[in-house]
C-alpha cells in the first residue's frame, strides 16, 4: 500500500460535486441524487476506488443523520427491513470482484426508470393498498445489493417505501436509519476485498469537510418544503439517477 493522494485536479472537479450532492440526499431532500455520487466520480477513478473513496464520508453523513433524525423513525419497519438489506450486502460482498460494476449499474437505472414510468402512467389510487411484502423483501435485498456495489442502494428500496406514503420525516427518518446499518455493515467487505487502502482514505479525509456542508444544505432545503414538492423532487432524482445509471451501463 502506497502512502499517497489523489492530485489530480480533474477528479476534485467531479468528487466536491459528488460529495455535496450525496450530503444533500442524506438529509432526505433530493434522495434519488445520492446514488449519482459513485457514477459522477467513476468519471475520474473506477467504480471500485469511487466506492472506497466514499466510504468514511457516508459514516459521518450517516451519523449527522440518524442525530437529526433520530426521534422520527419507525421501528417496527426497520426490523423489517435490514435483515434483508444485510443479505443483499453479503450477495454484494461475495459478487463484487465478478460482476462487472457497470452492468449493475444499467440494472439498477433500468429499473429506477421503469418504476417512475409505472407511477407516471399508473398512479396509485388513494385506496391502492400498499405492495406485498414479498416484494419489499426482495426490493430491500436488491437495495442492500447494489448500495454495496455502488451505494446506490436508493432507488430499489424508494421503489417500494415511496407507494407506503410515509410522512417525509418518517420516510427520511426510515430510510437514514436503514443506510447507516447498511453502509456500517460494509466496512469489513471493503477491508477484506482490499478497497480501503491509504491512497483512498487520505483522499477521504481531504473531501471529509465537505460532508456536513452538504447534509446541512440538505436540512435548510428539507425543512422548507411541503409533501407535494418533496417527493416531486424525490422523482426528478430518481430519473436523473437511472438515466445516469442506464448511461454507465450501455456507453
């Protein structure tokens, strides 16, 4: 291991952008950008060294948010949903160095995509009941999946929490909960697969100042805007995200 920074100006001009816009996400404002992080820096590093790179950002972010949120969770949903979001991490962990980072990338955006088409085209009724369990199972499994491969864990499990319509503090609440146990979870893998070397932690520490700036945007936007538009904003980065996502995959 090499002892060393990235200097390469071009990356900051992709990594400061990146890092703001997954601090703002954490606040639970403009969620669907989040997963925008990792394919924004794979322009300047790889998917893996992206992911790395990320990581000690998303424990303080992390922890900024279960602190605001912390009184706004819903517990018995919770228990629900991480144990399936571990198994998806532990799927990510033993498949990470064989499935190539840009397929699960098209995956994912193609089906962020396809769900805003079906809400667009199909939009819930107000006595619709909510989706079955067994697909929140496997939604929350494909989140825990490709938030290790990519920590863009947001869209899979949006897809099945946003037709619940939960208030959006209890929905920002719930979700920040569920991605610190997930990403805490992560740690050990990425150690293992020899991801959190000194090179990508140093850079961390450089673009750590940049965490709380972006929750804090976040948390000023959030606490300024009504259900209608929250979610509005919701959708508008999911699409960006599985267009994005969709891009990576195919170019």
């Amino acid at each position: 291991m090499t002892f060393s920074l990235i200097t390469d100006p071009i990356f900051y001009a992709v990594a400061i952008p990146a890092v703001l816009m997954l601090g703002i996400s954490k606040s639970g404002f403009g969620a669907g950008f989040g997963s925008l992080a990792v394919p924004v820096m794979a322009l300047s590093v790889t998917v893996p060294q992206a992911a790395a790179i990320l990581m000690p950002l998303l424990l303080l972010m992390d922890l900024l948010g279960v602190a605001v949120f912390r009184k706004n969770f819903d517990l018995k949903f919770l228990k629900f949903l991480v144990p399936f979001g571990l198994v998806g991490t532990v799927v990510g962990a033993l498949l990470f160095k064989v499935l190539d980072a840009n397929v699960v990338a098209s995956v994912v955006g193609g089906f962020t995509l396809l769900f805003l088409a079906q809400r667009l085209l199909f939009p819930p009724k107000p006595d619709s009941p909510p989706p079955p369990k067994w697909l929140g199972a496997l939604l929350t499994v494909t989140s825990g999946f490709t938030s290790f491969v990519a920590h863009a864990g947001g869209p899979p499990l949006s897809a099945y929490v946003i037709p619940l319509r939960l208030s959006p503090i209890k929905f920002t609440s719930t979700m920040a909960f569920f991605f610190f146990v997930i990403n805490l979870s992560k740690w050990i893998p990425y150690a293992w697969l020899g991801l959190l070397d000194l090179r990508n932690l140093t850079t961390s520490l450089v673009l750590l100042p940049l965490a709380p700036v972006g929750v804090w945007m976040g948390v000023r936007l959030a606490g300024h805007i009504s259900q209608l538009w929250f979610y509005r904003i919701l959708y508008f980065g999911m699409l960006l995200t599985g267009l994005k996502l969709l891009w990576d995959g195919f170019r």
